[in-house]
C-alpha cells in the first residue's frame, strides 16, 4: 500500500541557501509538503511564501521550532544560531538538516549531539 503521508518540513532562513538549494528541492519532491517558512526580513517571507505558497510565515524561528505540525526543520539561519535552533529542534522532537557551519566550534557541536532527544 503507498503512503500518502508528506514529511512536513519548516525551512529557517530565506536567504540565498534556503532559495537555492532547500527550498527548491522540497517542492519538486512527492513526499515533502513546505509547511512553514522563518525569516525576520518580511519581504523574504512575502517573496518566499508567493513563490512556493507557503501555509505558514514567522518572523520568530522559535515559533516554527515550536510548530507541532512540522516533522522536519532545514535550519538555513546564520552559523552563529544554529547552536540554539538545533537544539530547541531536537527537544521538540524535529528531524533536523541543519547548514554548514553546523556549529562555531566544537563544543557547540558537542553540546548539540548530547541534546539529542
């Protein structure tokens, strides 16, 4: 039997990563529903939400982080908060592709990995 569930995916960060190489992919995919986007910057949400008609916009990533519908978050943001997202991610149950750099330094990633939920 096929299963018709999407993997509800929150994408952090509408930048140029987020434009070209997360965003485009999950709406090509079968199996991928965008379901939310996070971005400060109004207009990249606009812009992001017209071109991908996107359900839901926040400018906090906690709110997305914290959004029970989504399964899956792409942490797009700037390297200097993925510590903090992932982290909060991994508490709240999300699959996680986060961005490179994945952390500052190494305690950063260490401390991410014992997060684990």
């Amino acid at each position: 039997m096929l299963n018709t569930n999407k993997l509800k995916v929150g994408v952090i960060g509408c930048g140029v990563v987020a434009k070209n190489g997360h965003l485009p992919w999950y709406h090509r995919s079968p199996l991928v529903d965008i379901k939310a986007i996070a971005d400060p910057d109004i207009s990249r949400l606009n812009s992001i939400q017209k071109l991908y008609h996107v359900e839901k916009q926040y400018e906090n990533p906690e709110d997305l982080i914290d959004d029970p519908e989504i399964d899956a978050i792409s942490i797009c943001s700037p390297h200097w908060v993925h510590m903090e997202q992932v982290i909060r991610a991994a508490k709240n149950g999300k699959h996680i592709l986060c961005e490179k750099p994945i952390g500052i330094d190494l305690k950063e990633v260490d401390d991410m990995i014992s997060s684990r939920a």
